[in-house]
C-alpha cells in the first residue's frame, strides 16, 4: 500500500487503518478488508468506484476540511474506539491528513495518557500533515481537560 491508502496505525492496544479517500483504491480496501468504515468526508464524492462488504458498517461523520470537529466529538471518539475493541476499522477523509489525523490523534489522547503529545505522536506514526487546524488541536487536547500547547496556538498550520 502507498502513502494514505490503509496504513495500520497503532492507537492504544489497537490498530486502526488511515487513508485519504482521493488515493484509496479497491485494491486497497480488499486488502485492508474492514468491517466497519469511518468516513469523516463523504467519501463518494471523491470515490464513488469503492465498493465494501455487504457487511461493511459505514459510519460517517462529516468534518469540515481543514474545520473544527463537532460538538459531540468526545462521544463519538469513544464510538469508535468501541469499533475497534472488536472491529477491523479503516478510517478516511478526503486527502488522509487533517480529519483522519485529528482523528488519529483523538484516538492516542484518550487511549494512551502517558503521551505528551498525540498530535505529536501521528505525525510520527503515521503522517507529518496530520492534524491541519488548531480547532482540531484544541479538541484534541480538550479531550485530556487540557488547554492545547502554546507552541500550537503560534504556529501556522
């Protein structure tokens, strides 16, 4: 698989597979063959030619590109870490960066405390684009009760 196209990432305990639907391919789903899908983008406008399971469960959480995330975020984080406690999980947006990084991200700040920094940590596990807005990065961290880091909140993203 190419970049964006179903990489495994280690989140926690478990591993999720990340893509940007632009470059996702039908190869790339039947290898990757997940039984639920998380799409952040709606996908068929990008790439109405995939086609999943019959038994493939597709949820769809709309974030705008390079936005925010939505009010009910941290339940929907703790959704799809239920996917995952039993589920194969391929999660995509359009282009794999900022909604699937915030994701991504999301993922490590609820799952792995011990991390400083998921931002910081998808970058390096998965994508140095991930996370493309300090909306994104304030949710992040909102996750953890925290404020999101000042180095953050002066930098361009």
């Amino acid at each position: 698989m190419g970049v964006h196209r179903g990489e495994a990432v280690s989140v926690g305990n478990f591993t999720i597979y990340a893509a940007g639907a632009a470059r996702l391919t039908q190869e790339d789903v039947d290898l990757v063959s997940p039984s639920v899908v998380v799409d952040l983008a709606a996908y068929r406008r990008f790439n109405s030619g995939l086609v999943f399971s019959p038994q493939t469960q597709v949820v769809t959480k709309h974030l705008d590109d390079v936005g925010g995330v939505a009010d009910n975020w941290r339940a929907f984080v703790m959704e799809v870490i239920e996917y995952l406690k039993k589920e194969k999980v391929l999660v995509f947006c359009r282009g794999g960066h900022g909604r699937t990084g915030c994701l991504l991200s999301s993922l490590v700040s609820v799952l792995e405390p011990e991390i400083e920094d998921p931002i910081r940590a998808v970058r390096t596990r998965y994508c140095g684009s991930a996370v493309e807005s300090l909306d994104q990065g304030k949710a992040i961290f909102a996750l953890r009760g925290k404020v999101i880091p000042r180095y953050y909140q002066s930098r361009l993203w």
